[in-house]
C-alpha cells in the first residue's frame, strides 16, 4: 500500500458518505412486508453450496460504542429459550434447503460465546441434525475475549470450529475504560496463543479507530502488540458516531473523539505498519497474511463479499438464522424480524420470522456483480463482463462512467480497453468508486458512514 497518496485535496473530495456493499443494493432496500413464498420458492429452486449466519444476540454487558443488534442480560436462561426458537427456525428451512450442502457456517453477535459449553454443543447438534453439514469447510466464531475461558476455547475446537475472531477493539486502558470494555491483554495473548496451540486454522483480531482518547501513539502501542501476536487476519474497522441512532454512544463524551485529521492519521499510521509486518491488504478495513485462505481467495479471484464482509464463501448464496439476520439468495434478500418479542411471535405463530425483502432487478444483478469484482479484486475485465451480460459496457454504464471521471483524472483509476483498474492509490477510496455505479445512493447517502 506504498501507493496510497495521503492528499488532503483527494480526502476531502472523496471521504463521501456510502455504503460498504456487502450486498448490491444494501439492505436499505429492502420493504415491508414481504412474500414468504418468495424466500421458499427461491431456496427450492437453488442449487449448490449454502453459507450459514447465525446471529446470537446475547451480552454480558453493554460496549458503549457499539451499534450491533444485542441484548444486555446476565440471565443465561434467555439462551435457552434463544435455542429453542432458532430450533423451530431450522426445521422451516430444512425441506427448504436439504438438497445443499453447507461450506461455511458463521456465529456472530452480540457475544456468540454468551453460551456456556452446553449450549454450544446443543447449537451444534441442532446445525447437524437440520442441514448436510458433511462437507462443512470452514466454522468460525466472533469470541468476547471477556467471555471465553480458555476450557471453552478448548471445547469450541472439539466441536469443530477452525476459525476464532477475537474482539481487541484497543489495548488502551483510558480508551477501554470510556467504551466500557475493559479486557486484560494477557487474556488475550493467552487465548490467541491457545487458539494457535489448539490448532486453530485461522485467528482474527478485530481493532476500531476513531474511538474516545485514541491517539496517534498509543494506538500505534496497540497495532504493534498485535502485529506481536502475529494473527492470520486484522480487521481495523473505522468507529461510527451516530448517537442519533445508538442510544449507547451518547455516553461517550464528544470532545474526547479524535478529529476527522487525527482519524486519518491513526488509519494511515495502522496501514503502514501492518503492511509493513507483512499483512496483505485485502481492501477497506482488512489485512490478512498471504497464507491466509482470504488473501488466496483474492489473489486467486475468488474472493467474495457478503453481510459477513470479505469472505471465501456465500456471496449469493447466504442464509441468515436468528433475529435481525440478512439471507441473500440467488437475487432475493430478506431480513428477520429485528426484535426479539417480535422474533419470537413469528416462531409461536409457525412461521418464518420474516420482516423485509428486495427481489434484485436484472440491473440489480448487473450492478452488484460489477462492483463486487471491483471492492474484492479492484479490477474488471469489462470485455468479459459485456459478453456476460450481452450489453454495450460504454452505453449501459454511461452515466457510471461519466462519475467515474474525476477518479481517472486524479489517478485513482485506470479505463483501459477492456479494463477498468483501481490504481493501489485508489484502493483506500474504492467505496467512493463503486458509488458511481450505485443507483440507489442518493436516495439514503447520509445513513452511511465516511467511507475512511
């Protein structure tokens, strides 16, 4: 990432607000209500391997900075009545997708490891006995470290799980203590040098900046301790102030949020290091070591982009389980109801707890394809792409390729004949490139965040 070019004129003319396209369009297109038949008949009609999310709702207690769907408890027991509904959920879809082998399965949350060891196992009973996980390939896991003894570490690699994402967000104590996550870096350095003792196939840590009392070197403290505990990926996810929406994030205290300048320094600063220890940019936020199955995805072009992010599975073909999850299907997306009572009611009624969906356009499709190569490889080959399709790539993308032209001109793209190339220096902004083949932007443009 030695091109990347740290202009003040190109951050200020591109840090636009815009989506991060895990999905084309993004879930703000989705309407209520929506055909249940739709998802059916779409699931019976699909072929080839199925991705799995699951969303565990459940936390011990409330991070501040934090705008995932969850629910704060320290009641385990809501666990249980959790398992027994996501129990119904699965055996509506099992005669819906018992001709697809499962590849990947995901817990995220919330804390997926609010769950004591039984109910973990009870959860992957439940996975066994309602899909064909017989040629599973890759089970991972979003871990609390605060919520994960090393004894259930354990008890998750004999349940078959070879991936682990441990959530680091700082190392900083001042910053730990005003986002109210306070975790132990021996913790974290026990369970990840446990994780890689156990044999775990992959282990990702994820890091935030933009955070409360961040600065330019204690923040580099904490990406140089990761880097030390040498993990096959890092995410370095950019913090969202939106207290508007997040109740929570109202007790953070404004003044104490580095500035949009010192922002960009901390992301400029964490690039450079961790490029340097060897990581590979992946794109957006990121980086994993070459020998790491997501670098060879994308050096191979094979990488795809769903809910989950960067990920060597389910770009089309992902089914979410639980409340508030998001399934894309073969052109169909579809959201759960996002609140538990409500989750719960479907479940009591028989029925699959669908709240919205969006049947993606033959455009749509276009579109989404386009700017999944684009955010994943950084490159089309539009030659290949018109054939495809059976369009006229300069008449179709017309108004596209005229958005595009301030990124040409500033070298950030490269339009060759039967080519268009992000440059490394316009990696850092491919969110604001592939805006210009987003139809639907302007209509929510300010729900997002800064693209950096």
């Amino acid at each position: 990432m030695s091109g990347i070019h740290w202009d003040p004129a190109l951050i200020a003319k591109y840090n636009i607000h815009g989506p991060r396209y895990t999905s084309y369009p993004t879930a703000l297109a989705l309407q209520a209500p929506f055909d249940t038949t739709i998802v059916q008949d779409t699931l019976q009609q699909s072929s080839g391997e199925l991705s799995l999310y699951l969303h565990l709702p459940f936390c011990h207690q409330l991070c501040y900075y934090c705008g995932c769907n969850k629910v704060i408890t320290r009641h385990q027991h809501k666990a249980d009545r959790y398992l027994d509904a996501l129990e119904q959920e699965m055996a509506m879809y099992q005669p819906l997708v018992a001709h697809r082998p499962i590849g990947q399965i995901h817990l995220g949350g919330g804390t997926p490891t609010f769950l004591t060891e039984q109910q973990l196992s009870r959860l992957m009973q439940m996975f066994q006995q309602h899909f064909d996980c017989s040629d599973l390939d890759e089970l991972s896991i979003e871990i609390d470290p605060r919520s994960c003894s090393l004894e259930k570490l354990a008890h998750l690699r004999k349940l078959g799980f070879n991936r682990v994402s441990f959530g680091v967000q700082d190392f900083d104590q001042q910053v730990q203590i005003t986002i109210n996550r306070v975790q132990d870096a021996d913790l974290i350095r026990q369970l990840v040098q446990a994780s890689k003792d156990l044999g775990f196939g992959s282990i990702n840590l994820d890091l935030v900046y933009g955070l409360p009392y961040q600065q330019l070197a204690s923040f580099q403290q904490t990406i140089e301790q990761v880097i030390a505990l040498d993990p096959d990926r890092i995410s370095l996810f950019s913090y969202a102030h939106l207290p508007a929406r997040f109740a929570a994030q109202r007790k953070l205290p404004e003044q104490s949020l580095p500035d949009a300048s010192s922002k960009l320094q901390l992301l400029q600063m964490s690039i450079a290091h961790l490029t340097e220890a060897g990581y590979q940019f992946i794109g957006m936020d990121h980086f994993a070591k070459p020998s790491d199955g997501l670098a060879r995805a994308q050096r191979a072009g094979q990488l795809q982009r769903n809910f989950q992010g960067y990920t060597t599975h389910g770009q089309n073909a992902l089914l979410g389980l639980g409340v508030s999850s998001i399934s894309q299907v073969d052109g169909v997306l579809w959201q759960h109801e996002k609140d538990l009572p409500d989750y719960y009611q479907a479940m009591e009624s028989g029925q699959l707890p669908l709240a919205k969906g969006f049947v993606l356009s033959k455009d749509d499709c276009i579109r989404a394809e386009l700017i999944a190569e684009l955010i994943c490889h950084f490159e089309l080959d539009t030659a290949a792409f018109a054939k495809k399709w059976q369009l006229d790539f300069v008449s179709y993308f017309a108004d596209s390729l005229e958005q595009l032209r301030p990124f040409i001109e500033d070298g950030l793209v490269e339009l060759k004949p039967g080519t268009i190339q992000v440059s490394e220096a316009g990696r850092l902004w491919v969110r604001s490139i592939c805006s210009a083949f987003d139809v639907y932007l302007q209509q929510g443009q300010q729900r997002y965040s800064k693209v950096v």
